[in-house]
C-alpha cells in the first residue's frame, strides 16, 4: 500500500532531522523507514494517520504486531520508532500530544550471543587462503577474515574502510563506527601481514587499471565496481559461507557478527577486561558487553575444580605443627 502523503511527509522529514542532528547511521535510518511505514499502512486501513493516532490505537497495532508472531526484539524496536517518530512531532508542534509516552514495551529477550570456536576460526583462516578464483580474490578474502576476527569490526566498518587508514604497516586501525564515532583498532601480526600483502596487489590492481582504462583509484581498502564504490555487506556474508564450506565449517554458524562475537569471546576468555573488550568493540554501554560475560562460566568453574583444594578426589594432609 502507498504511503498517504502526509505519512510520507512525517517519516521523510524525521530521518532527515535524525540524519542531520543525531548522525543516525544509515542502517538506522533504513530501519526506522521500514518500521515507520508499516505502522503507517495499518493505521491508514483503520482510517487514521500519525496525526489522529490514540494510544489505544497504537497498543492495537502492537497487540496486532504480537498477533502476526513478530519477535520480541522487532516488536521491541517498532515501538522504539514510533516513540522516536512521536516525540519529534510533539517537539516540532505537529501534535499536541505523545501518544506513545505511556506504552510499554515487550522489551527484549536477552540471549546469549552464537560464537565460534578458536579451532573452527583457525579452519577459516587456513581456508580462505584457497577461496577464490584469482590470486587477488584469495588475498582480499584472507585479508577480510583477518581484520574481522583480529578487531572485532562489525562487516559495514570494515567493508567501507579507507584505504588510508591501512598505509604505513599501521599497528593500530582508526574506524569510523555507529553514529559518526571513532574509535582505534589494534592489528594482531598475521592481520597486518595479511593486510601488508593485500595492499601491495590491490595497489598494482589499482594503477593498471588506472593506466589501461583511465579509472581512477579507488578511496576503498577493498574496492568495488557497484554502486557504492567498495565491497558490499552482501558480498561479504557469501564470502564467509563459501570459506566456510571449503574449511569443513557449518555455513549457518559463520556470519561477520559471529567473528565478532568470536573476536570478544576468546579475548574474555584469555583474561581481557570487560572495559577493553567494550572500547575495542565500539559499545556505548558497558550493559551491551555484559553479555559476553557467560564465556567465564566454565572457565571459573574448571578454575575452581583444578585448584581447590577441596574440589580434589583427595585431600592433601596438611603438616603436622612441630612439636605436636
């Protein structure tokens, strides 16, 4: 159904207002307009607008979301638009009232995050060097997976980063992150001799093209001839899946995501701090690192049963004090 042009002129003029004052990251954006135009086209069959929408009206649609067997977490961010949408009406006098001020949430249901394991991101690794059909296919996969799992990057950061941030054998990487942040990446040894490699073949790549056919270099670490002028997010995940197959590794279980998840896991698991593993993953709350935390669990637990003395099948008999 095509939005009315009054909902049109809502939604369109509030992720302006979001992209211009609060840097929201495109994604964001593009999430905000999928959620915003779906609330739009139901209320738009029950004859009404964000203009005229009551609370109890948006408690239907919320029940009515709930009904169609969204999830939690979608239902949970639909409302979070429409409290965003709302407000800036209310700020920019479209309304005289937040109909949305006294609903609550379903809230989201708080899993546990689906890593990888150090031996199946190693298989990876060893398997990328084979994924490809030309040597620079090869060289770009390896380098890919390298700054994936070495930095924890999430795939939108590495894909679209410039290839200056990797001149000069850099021990560290700036990124440019969610809502315009930046924050600077370690390089672990095979990471940057990946990088050193790819770069060195991505820079001749470059300027015979530039001789031949007068294209000029790309700005992109990993170029690409599509619209946005570097390697998609899409092309990416099949990359992984591809690697994946070849290393003996479930195709389901390997993401970008999951080679972050992998990235912050094993760091807790070779004794990081939480407060590290955030700033490295570019987190604003501590409370969205948290999460990472039940990777200690059987860590502690073989911590405890290893060293204990009381934990042992016997009991060490202590010495006898002298004289005695």
């Amino acid at each position: 159904m095509a939005l009315t042009p009054d909902a049109a002129r809502w939604i369109s003029t509030f992720l302006e207002a979001q992209a211009a004052e609060l840097n929201a990251a495109r994604n964001t954006l593009l999430a905000y307009g999928r959620d915003l135009k779906d609330a739009a086209d139901w209320l738009a069959r029950r004859g009404s607008s964000f203009a005229a929408a009551s609370q109890g009206l948006i408690e239907d649609y919320l029940v009515d979301c709930e009904a169609q067997g969204l999830s939690r977490a979608t239902r949970a961010r639909r409302l979070s638009s429409l409290r965003q949408l709302f407000r800036f009406a209310y700020d920019e006098g479209w309304r005289p009232d937040n109909p949305t001020l006294r609903l609550t949430g379903p809230g989201r249901a708080k899993r546990l995050p689906k890593t990888l394991a150090q031996d199946q991101v190693t298989a990876l690794l060893t398997a990328a060097t084979a994924v490809g059909r030309s040597e620079g296919d090869r060289l770009r996969n390896l380098c890919l997976l390298e700054l994936l799992y070495a930095t924890g990057m999430r795939v939108s950061e590495l894909v679209s980063l410039p290839v200056q941030a990797a001149r000069g054998d850099p021990a560290m990487i700036l990124v440019r992150g969610k809502g315009d942040k930046e924050r600077l990446v370690p390089l672990s040894r095979p990471a940057r001799a990946a990088l050193a490699v790819w770069l060195a073949h991505r820079d001749r790549a470059e300027e015979e093209a530039r001789l031949a056919r007068r294209i000029p270099p790309s700005r992109f670490l990993f170029p690409s001839d599509g619209a946005e002028g570097h390697l998609s997010r899409q092309v990416a995940h099949r990359l992984l899946k591809s690697i994946a197959l070849q290393a003996g590794v479930d195709p389901g279980a390997v993401t970008p995501h999951r080679l972050r998840h992998a990235f912050a896991t094993h760091l807790l698991q070779g004794g990081a701090d939480l407060r590290s593993i955030q700033t490295l993953l570019g987190h604003a709350d501590i409370a969205t690192t948290e999460i990472y935390t039940h990777v200690l669990d059987d860590h502690l637990r073989d911590l405890v049963l290893d060293h204990h003395p009381l934990a042992q099948n016997t009991i060490p008999s202590r010495r006898r004090a002298k004289g005695s």
